[in-house]
C-alpha cells in the first residue's frame, strides 16, 4: 500500500524529534555545549552538530516535498545523524581549503542555483519557495549562504574526484560484470518445499507444538534433509512428497507466504511464518525461469558504475590527506 506523502511541517517535526529524541525516553541528559572535535584549533560542539543537522534536514526536506514519506524522511534523518560530525569536520576543512585557494563563488552562480532549486522543486514557483522557507524557519540570506557553500564544496569534490570520464579496462568491467550481474537478473519462478507445524492439535497445546516446531527448525539448520523432516513432522498436503510444492505459481500457496518464497534466496530457509493455524518453513531449491542480462547490455551501467566508485575513491582519498594535513581531534562519547 502506497504510504500517504506527509506535508511539509508536519515532517519538518521529525528534524526536532531526531535531534532531540536522546533527551527523551529516559536516556541520559546531553551536554549541549560538550566539545565533540576540535578542527584547526577551533572547536565544534554538539549544538555545533545539532544545528548543522537541522539545517541540512531542513533543507533537505525542502527539496524533497512531496516525494518522501514519514518513514522514509525519518530513515534520511537517521542517516544524517549518523554521519553529522563526519560531515561538519569534512564541511570545515573543504571550505577553508577553498578560502586557502582563493576561491569566491560569485553571486550570479548562487542565483542560478537557486532559481533551479525553485524549478526543479516548486516547478518555478517562487512564492511557494518563500512561503516553504518561511515554515522552515529559514530567512533566504541564510538559505543564499548555504547554496553559496554548497556551490564551494561541490566544486573541490568535484575537482578532487578526477575526470568525469574514467577509462575503465575490459578487465575491469568484466569482473564487475560478475560482481553484479546477479542484482540484474530477472525473479523467475522458485522451485519450493514447504512443512507446516500446526500450532494445536485435538491431543497437544501450543506450548507441546512449539517444542515440536523448535525441534524441526534445530535439525534443519543442523544440515537435515528437508524432505525427510518434511515426511516425518509436517501436517499438510505436501507432506507425503517431502514437502516439495514445485515451481511456484502465484496462486497456490497465500499472499503471505508466496511473497516470501519470492523473496527467498536459493537453498536458503526462511524464518518460521505464522499463518494463523500453522507455523511454515520454507526452502527455496532453485529458481525456474531466471534470465540474467548479458554483458553487452550491462556495459554501459557497468562503466558508469565503476566511473562512479573510482572518483568516490579518489575523493575519499583526498578527504583523508585533508585530515592528516589538518590537526583534527576527535572526543569519543
């Protein structure tokens, strides 16, 4: 079911809740002032990353209106919580890295960034993109510097990530080929075996049937035979064959469990599934019907990719030369 899109202030909450939900619950009290690293000498606190957070959620949350969910929104939040202190530090050294060089980002390229951030986002509806800003707490000097530091910081990474077109070698792109082909190829039908414990029976309760239910799951991942166990534990149709269901169309077992036999990596078991009346195990023996793309076809996605890992990891590089040049300190926790 398609989650319902959330309007903007009422995700823009979730930027509050994320920052302060470790003062909530319970949890230890945070020192907002305690020093969290010192970067050249000069230190960033955790009000200093607390802030930072808000604003590139804030920001964020701006560009993406209308096309996040509050799970989503809440997972990208998480994320940048996470990688908060990371950032900052690595925001920091790149911009003064930029003042070093004598870099200025000159008003023009900041209005052209900001009126496509208008027609990308609010379809050149300026008003719109005033009232949003407004909601968001954000005066639009303020928003201005942002787009004139991310106009700054783009434009190192960019440099330090190499060319845009990286030779990669047939070689290379071969062994990638092989690394990947697998999350290109199509389902195809899965050949499956199935046992059903029922959870009561008329001569044993639950307690008696989840024993039994722990008993079969032991043995199976102790490498038992399915089939076997299938014949001697299991209370269904396919019992008698050893559990073997055959190729899955998606109308012979419930929704539940044919979406997880789909899912189901080959030769793998599945977790016990509740279908009210029973528990199931499943086991996927092969997949029918699987076709995986051709290397021909892939080339092109497969060049890009490697493009895209090597100038991640020319940038990366630089990054820590930036820190090792720098005098950084990190306080743990």
């Amino acid at each position: 079911m398609m989650m319902k899109q959330q309007t903007l202030p009422a995700v823009l909450a979730l930027a509050v809740w994320a920052t302060q939900s470790s003062l909530s619950c319970g949890a230890a009290p945070v020192e907002l002032n305690r020093i969290k690293a010192v970067v050249n000498g000069e230190p960033i606190t955790q009000t200093m990353v607390d802030s930072a957070v808000q604003t590139q959620v804030q920001v964020w949350l701006m560009g993406n209106k209308g096309m996040v969910g509050k799970a989503e929104a809440e997972r990208e939040i998480r994320q940048m919580q996470v990688r908060a202190l990371d950032d900052l530090i690595d925001r920091n050294l790149i911009l003064s890295e930029f003042k070093k060089l004598g870099g200025q980002i000159k008003d023009q390229y900041v209005d052209e960034s900001i009126n496509r951030f208008i027609t990308e986002r609010f379809k050149g509806d300026k008003d719109q993109f005033i009232a949003e800003l407004k909601k968001s707490g954000m005066t639009i000097a303020q928003f201005r510097e942002i787009q004139r530091d991310q106009i700054a910081i783009q434009a190192l990474r960019s440099k330090h990530g190499g060319e845009e077109n990286v030779p990669n070698t047939p070689w290379e792109k071969r062994a990638k080929y092989n690394e990947l082909k697998g999350e290109f190829a199509s389902d195809g039908q899965p050949k499956v075996r199935i046992i059903s414990i029922p959870k009561q029976t008329s001569t044993s309760n639950l307690e008696a049937q989840k024993k039994i239910l722990e008993e079969v799951l032991g043995k199976l991942r102790s490498g038992g035979d399915f089939g076997e166990i299938a014949k001697k534990y299991s209370a269904d149709s396919f019992a008698s064959k050893g559990g073997y269901v055959g190729v899955l169309g998606k109308d012979v077992l419930n929704e539940g469990l044919t979406k997880a036999a789909y899912s189901l990596p080959v030769g793998q078991l599945s977790q016990p599934l509740d279908s009210g009346i029973n528990w199931h195990v499943l086991k996927v023996d092969e997949r029918v019907g699987q076709k995986t793309p051709s290397f021909e076809e892939l080339e092109e996605e497969i060049d890009k990719r490697l493009t895209i890992e090597k100038r991640q990891k020319n940038l990366e590089g630089w990054l820590k030369k930036l820190r090792r040049d720098a005098n950084v300190r990190v306080y743990e926790d």
